[in-house]
C-alpha cells in the first residue's frame, strides 16, 4: 500500500525563509529526476529557502519504514561516495546524535540524515551551511518529540 503521509516543514530555518513548498507527484518526480533513477518512495516534500544570506533546498522522503529509510539512506550515501561526479568530499559526521553525510557540489553545501522514517537532503549555499544544518536538525528532532 503506497505512503499517504506528509510533514510540514519549517516555516524558517535561522534567517530562511520558506517561499515555495511541493508535495507528492510533482515532487517525487523531481527528487527521481536528480538521481536520475527511482530510488524516493512516493510521498516527498520539497521546501525552498530564502534569505538576503543565501538560499536552500529541503527535500524529504518519507518512507513506510525505517528499515527501508536506512537502506535508501546509506545507498544515497554509497551513491555520493562512487559516483565521481558533481559531488566531492563525502564526510560522515554527528550532530545531536544524528548521522550526517555531508559533501560538496553544485556550489552548495549538502547535508543528508535519517530521522524516524524520513530521510531529509539539505542543499545550502556555503556561507550559511553549518549553522543552518544544526538549526534544521534541531528543529526536526524537537518537532518530532511533540
């Protein structure tokens, strides 16, 4: 039975601002566009950021387990690492306990983790990307505990 959940994203990530929002279809078929190969479940949210500091992308899967989250979730991470193309500098890293894979590309900042059932893809401009990443996993982890 396919996925009918959604999430509601973070109206503000420090000084982004959320402009724009997709759901279902419309958004799995861009996250498949950009891995070129069905590797999403049906249900996904974009979000678009903006402020005078930068701009960003979320994109999140929401997967019907978290078996099947973890499995996308490190195949993502295998993908990034033998890929050899647009992105570099794969590094697995911790924040508030999550397991972070972040690498270059784009020139943006890519971070990408696993939360419950759903695998969140934060593509940021540089200058804001620390910060923003620990803010947006802050925020999930605690929207999560309510």
């Amino acid at each position: 039975m396919p996925n009918h959940r959604t999430i509601e994203l973070p109206k503000f990530i420090l000084q982004l601002r959320l402009t724009e929002e997709l759901h279902g279809k419309q958004a799995h078929e861009i996250v498949d566009r950009i891995y070129n190969k069905s590797v999403t479940p049906d249900e996904n949210v974009i979000g678009t950021y903006f402020s005078t500091d930068g701009e960003a992308k979320l994109y999140v899967s929401l997967y019907d387990s978290r078996t099947i989250a973890e499995e996308q979730f490190e195949k993502m991470g295998d993908l990034i690492r033998t890929g050899g193309g647009a992105f570099t500098h794969l590094k697995e890293i911790q924040v508030q306990r999550a397991k972070v894979y972040t690498y270059l590309g784009l020139n943006q900042s890519h971070f990408f983790f696993l939360h419950e059932k759903d695998v969140y893809w934060w593509a940021v401009d540089l200058q804001i990307a620390q910060a923003s990443m620990q803010e947006l996993i802050r925020i999930v982890i605690n929207a999560k505990q309510k």
